[in-house]
C-alpha cells in the first residue's frame, strides 16, 4: 500500500495546525508554503516535519501543497498586510457613521485578494447588509463579517498579561482550555476577579497549567480543621503549603510548622506508644470467658429473632379483610330530608 506524505502547517502565529499532503517537497519547520484550502489559495508556514501515514489515517478532503513560496509570493503577503490595515481604518469609519454597537478587531486579506474578511465582536446580533454594501463598493470585491468572542479577540490583538509576558493565547497557546473557579482554590489564590483574570475578562489560562500537580500534591497533606494526636497531645492543622509539602498546626495555643514527613513520624511514634500501652495492660481471664460465652450466644439469639414469618394464603387475607369490616364503618350516613313545600308546612293556609 502506497503511504502519503503529510505535514502540519499554521496560517497565524499560535494558530491551528492543519495537515496537507506535502507530495514530494522537501520541507523543515518554518519554510513559507502556498497552499490550497476550501477558502481559496493561502500562504502557511510549516510547524512539523513532514510523516508518513497511510491513505486509511489520512484526513477527509486532504488537500495538498501547490509550491514553495518564493519571493513574489511574499512580497503579495506584505502588500496584503498593508491593504488590511487601510480597509480596517475605513470600515471603523463607517462603523461611527451608522452608530452600529460592534467593535471592529483585525481585517484579513485572502492571498489571491479576492475577499476581505472582517472580525468583530458584539453584545448580540447585529444588522450589517447596509455596512457590506458600502464596503463591497468601495473595495470591489467580497466581504465577509464574522462575529468572534473576547478570547479570540485577544488572541488576535495580542498584548501582555498580568505577569509582564506575552499573552500565552497569542504566543503559543493554539487552543483553548476550559477553566474554573475550583482551579484557583485548588492553587490556594485570592478569588479576586482583578487577579486571576485576563486582559479578555475570563479566567487566566495559565491556571490550567498546574492544577493536577496541585491537585496530586494536596491529597498527601491532611485537611484544615483535623485534628491530629502526636507524640506532644492533640493538634489541629490550620494552613497548608501545598508546594513546599509543609503544614502549619495549633498545638496548646502556639503554631509550628512541620514538613510532611516529620509529621508522619510524629504520628507514627504517637501510635506506637499507644499500642505498646495498650498491650501492657493485663486482661483479667473471667472478662475473657465471658465475653467469648456472649459471642457464642449472640448467633443463636439472632436465629430466634430473626424467624421468616410464614405466608398467608389469599383466602386467609380474605377473611382478614372481610373480618376488619365493622358494621359501624359499612353504614352509610343517612341523608337529611328535604324540606316540605310551602302547602305542606302551612297547612291552616290551605284550610282558610
């Protein structure tokens, strides 16, 4: 079986990564290809080294690499890229004079020129045929609106994050993660908005990055509020270090704190003068007997209580039934009369 030559392109900087059939090019990350894609023809950048797989692993609708970009490939890239920033200062324009409630982000430039695509975010559904018109006019060519949320839309205008780097989603992150609260408690942060969200107002994507060695690392340690018996008496544990593997306890007014393994050790001797203490207690013979005699008994005085009552037949429930059935319940209550007419009541008038 014939096997196919497949290698992995990205559009964008921290963008998806698409297959492509490389055919018999000899490509190494970072080459600059022109490729064929369900859009038109775009110029990709290679990320991975080219593989061979067999057609059955091969993805549907592969398409394959037109050539190598060469100059005039790139040089229509940089024109393109200025050509974007001046339909975008011009759609802005049009955007204040119809006093349309959208937020204009980037504008794209297809390779071949033959559409603009432009990305904007919104609260909700917006009416923009009258906005396509006038920018089909104006550019003479397609145009396409599509609607995008916050996180894409700081992935695309870039920036820097809280902790002074390069946002991770438009640096290297290529997809998003979900991320919850339960991920910032499990780290121990302050569960203030300001800190542990991004410049597109959800959660830092970074707290995705350590949960689950946080997460490992805290069942070793034991829970604020338990209370543990060491070899100096009873303590309650009152905070943890889950990084620094460390506890802090409150033992007779007054904190220490201790590494997990010291505290394993304390606990450990704890426990083992309490069973040399327990074993140095002599049992009396009598208790002995008589417990094992209460044993013993306790099946047998189970077997008694424990007797499976027989069934009833139908006709016993029957009779049961019928048996139940008082004559005072079967009764019916008797109705009131109803009243006489008025001839009956008053007799003397019909006699005058």
């Amino acid at each position: 079986m014939e096997q196919l030559n497949i290698v992995s392109i990205s559009f964008h900087t921290a963008g998806k990564i698409f297959d492509f059939d490389a055919q018999d090019f000899a490509l190494t990350p970072g080459d600059k290809v022109v490729v064929e894609t369900e859009r038109g023809r775009a110029l990709g950048t290679v990320v991975r080294k080219p593989r061979e797989i067999t057609p059955d692993q091969a993805p549907p609708k592969l398409k394959s690499i037109l050539r190598i970009a060469g100059e005039n490939d790139l040089q229509m890239a940089q024109s393109n890229s200025l050509r974007e920033q001046e339909a975008l200062l011009f759609c802005q324009q049009r955007v204040k004079q119809r006093n349309m409630e959208m937020k204009l982000v980037r504008a794209e430039y297809l390779f071949d020129g033959s559409k603009i695509i432009f990305f904007f975010t919104a609260d909700g559904r917006v009416d923009f045929r009258e906005l396509v018109r006038d920018l089909a006019q104006h550019f003479r060519t397609r145009i396409e609106m599509r609607q995008i949320g916050v996180r894409d839309e700081a992935k695309q205008v870039g920036g820097l994050g809280i902790c002074g780097r390069e946002l991770c989603c438009s640096s290297h992150l290529r997809e998003f993660v979900p991320v919850s609260v339960k991920m910032a408690k499990a780290q121990g942060l302050a569960l203030n908005p300001t800190k542990i969200s991004g410049q597109c107002g959800r959660l830092l994507c970074c707290l995705a990055y350590e949960y689950e060695t946080y997460d490992e690392m805290r069942k070793t340690l034991p829970k604020c509020g338990k209370k543990l018996q060491l070899k100096a008496g009873t303590a309650e544990v009152i905070s943890r270090d889950i990084l620094a593997q460390k506890v802090t306890l409150s033992r007779n007014g007054e904190r220490c704190q201790m590494h997990i393994d010291e505290l394993h050790k304390e606990i450990d001797g704890a426990v083992e003068t309490t069973v040399e203490a327990i074993t140095k207690q002599p049992t009396p013979a009598k208790k002995q007997h008589v417990s094992r005699q209460n044993k013993s008994a306790k099946p047998n005085q189970r077997q008694k209580t424990q007797t499976s009552p027989k069934k009833a037949s139908p006709d016993q429930v029957k009779a049961e039934v019928k048996s139940d059935s008082s004559p005072e319940k079967s009764k019916r209550r008797r109705r009131r009369p109803r009243r006489r007419t008025n001839r009956q009541a008053n007799p003397t008038e019909n006699k005058t």
